[in-house]
C-alpha cells in the first residue's frame, strides 16, 4: 500500500463506527487538507456498505480538524439494486467537525447513454512537459505537482484574472489512484481565486461536493481547477479530473471563503 492508503486506514469500533488517526503529510499549513478528510469519511461510508464505490459524496466543514485520532459515525439511509445512501458525521474531542452526505455505487457496473460538451485541457502530455514539481505545502511532499497552466501566479504572486489553474497529479511513491481517493484529488489545486485578486491568504472551504464518473487508469491524472466568481469574500471552485487515457473521472465543486493576508 502507499501513504495514502496507510493514512486512510480505519479500526471498526462499533456498528458502522470506525476510528480514523489524521496523519502528517496532507495538510494546508496546520490544518489537514479538506479532501484527505473527506476521504477519511468516504472510506468509512465504503466500508459501512460493503466496499462500494463513492457516486456523490457531499460535505459541510463546520470546524477545522488537528492531527490525531477521530470517529466516523455512519448513518445507512438506503440500500438499493443500483444506488445506496448514507451519511456520516466525523468528531473530534467530541466536537462535530465535518457532516456528508452520500449516494454509493458499483462504477466497474455503471452503463447507459454517454455525451458530454466538457472537453480535457488542451496540454502537452504529462511524458513531455519540462515542469519542475509544485513545493510550497507540507502536501507537496505526498503529491506529486506539475502546473502545466497558471504557473506565472507563483513566480510573480501578482493576479493573473484567469481564475485558472492546471495541474497533472500522480503520489510520489507511485502508488496506484483508485476511485476513493479522487475525493482527496478533487481537492488538491490551489485555489484558482489566487489569481484574481491580490494578497490571498487561506482560503478554507466551506461545503464540497465531489462526483465519480469512473474509474481512473493507471497514470497521472489531470485537474482543470476554475473560480469563476469572487463576490464579497465568497468563492466557488469547480474541479475536473481526467485520466490518463483522457477520460473524465471525477467533477467537483466548493463554496469557499477567501481571506486576505495582514
């Protein structure tokens, strides 16, 4: 297993309660990263349901979380042929610090009518880019970070107006990327409002929505981050994921909160 899979582990300690230790490597300064928590409470949510796969899993952050242990409670709303419901609440020191809500599936099984006008980035293959890898968060030294579009915001921090990021994104330790841990991907660009206004400091989310169109193939995956609105403190951030062979696997979307430095 690689680190993510390590620092996703759970002890069942209950019915449909696990306990879960946040571990160094995914955080945003102090505070762990908002979709490695998210997948702290997909893996509690999979493994209440027999190891299905995440479809839609949608969260509200109410308090920041720390380094140390937390417990998962899961709620099964319920089990269809297709699709099953739950919910889960993560605490910490008896404090309620996340609340999702979630439909689970089978993606190997998922069939049915196919189009899409979303389009992949149109960039060079991740083979043949000269990137140097993005090094400024602890969770850097766990993914592996190759900006391939809004590169220019880091080396003059001055706001660029696109509201755009790219990025390729594979583990350093080469481990494989299955579909639980997309809800940690869906989360790791840097927040396209950087480039819209200056003097960003953090920007934490408030709600996040992730969805599974399928499972990834083997390689780096793709990440087409966008804010397209900045109004009054408040941000959104839509996240696209694609595979290695080009295939759209994941969408997500975040309310965020923007805050200024000094």
């Amino acid at each position: 297993m690689g680190k993510f899979a390590d620092d996703t582990l759970l002890e069942q300690i209950g019915e449909n309660r696990w306990k879960a230790h946040l571990r160094k490597g995914w955080r945003i300064g102090r505070v762990p990263n908002g979709g490695y928590v998210l997948a702290l409470v997909g893996r509690a949510i999979a493994q209440s349901l027999s190891n299905a796969d995440p479809l839609s899993i949608n969260a509200f952050y109410l308090e920041p979380t720390t380094l140390g242990d937390a417990e998962i409670q899961v709620e099964i709303l319920r089990v269809g042929k297709g699709t099953q419901f739950a919910a889960a609440r993560l605490y910490q020191e008896g404090s309620l610090k996340v609340i999702a809500n979630a439909a689970y599936t089978d993606l190997a099984n998922l069939k049915g009518p196919t189009n899409t006008v979303m389009t992949m980035p149109e960039v060079p293959a991740f083979d043949q880019i000269d990137v140097p890898a993005h090094n400024v968060l602890e969770i850097h030294n766990t993914i592996d970070t190759r900006i391939v579009k809004g590169r220019e915001f880091f080396e003059t921090q001055e706001p660029t107006g696109t509201g755009e990021f790219i990025a390729y994104m594979q583990y350093k330790d080469g481990a494989a990327i299955k579909p639980i841990d997309l809800l940690m991907f869906g989360d790791m660009m840097p927040p396209p409002s950087f480039t819209l206004v200056p003097n960003v400091g953090w920007v934490p989310t408030v709600e996040m929505t992730v969805q599974l169109r399928g499972i990834p193939a083997p390689g780096p995956l793709l990440c087409h981050a966008r804010s397209h609105t900045l109004l009054r403190g408040v941000t959104e951030q839509d996240c696209e994921i694609w595979d290695s062979h080009g295939d759209l696997v994941a969408v997500g979307r975040q309310t965020m909160k923007v805050r200024s430095m000094g």
